[in-house]
C-alpha cells in the first residue's frame, strides 16, 4: 500500500548546486518565457529548485523540451485562446506528472 503524505509535511531538499552557470540560468529564463503565461513560479524560486535537484541538467532538459514541443505545436496550431494554450501545456506535462507522480496547481 502507498504511504499517503501531506503536502505540508514535504520539505524541501538540500541546496547541492549552490551555483549554477550563467548559461544555465539563460535557459532557465528561456523555457520559462515560453512558459510565462502559466507558470506562476518566480524565477528565483524555479532556480532555487534546481540547484536542490541531484541532476539538474536532466531535469532542465526536460522543460525545454516541453516549452519547445509547446512552441512548435502552437505555431502548426496558432490559437491565442488562453484556456486551450492552457489545455495544450498541461497535455504536454502529463507525462513530467506521471513521472513524478505529482500533481501542481502552479500551472
């Protein structure tokens, strides 16, 4: 049986990369551009988060891929229709989610 945790009883990790290159910070504000209309995380948050993550490469790999499948999609599919781009992002995260077996209210 699954051990049911309440979010408020998470606590977040240790910081294990207290620095982050320049470049990599570029990035992380390049997929959070393409993300901006749904992703309510402040940068310095998003950023903290990875330098807590044990393989921060992997997981900014991954959000640049979402935000370039976003893109690519919306530009064969052009709609400036909020809750429908809202409904394609989240058809691209479920795949994140179900990897991490999580669900976020943040987008």
């Amino acid at each position: 049986m699954e051990k049911q945790i309440r979010l408020s009883d998470l606590k977040f990790g240790p910081i294990r990369h207290p620095v982050l290159p320049g470049e990599f910070i570029e990035r992380i504000k390049a997929f959070k551009k393409v993300l901006r209309d749904f992703d309510s995380v402040p940068l310095e948050q998003t950023i903290d988060n990875f330098q807590r993550d044990t393989d921060p490469e992997s997981e900014l790999v991954i959000w640049e891929r979402i935000a370039s499948t976003f893109e690519t999609y919306l530009s064969h599919n052009p709609t400036t229709d909020s809750a429908v781009r809202k409904e394609i992002l989240q058809f691209f995260l479920v795949p994140l989610w179900a990897r991490k077996n999580v669900r976020t209210s943040n987008i």
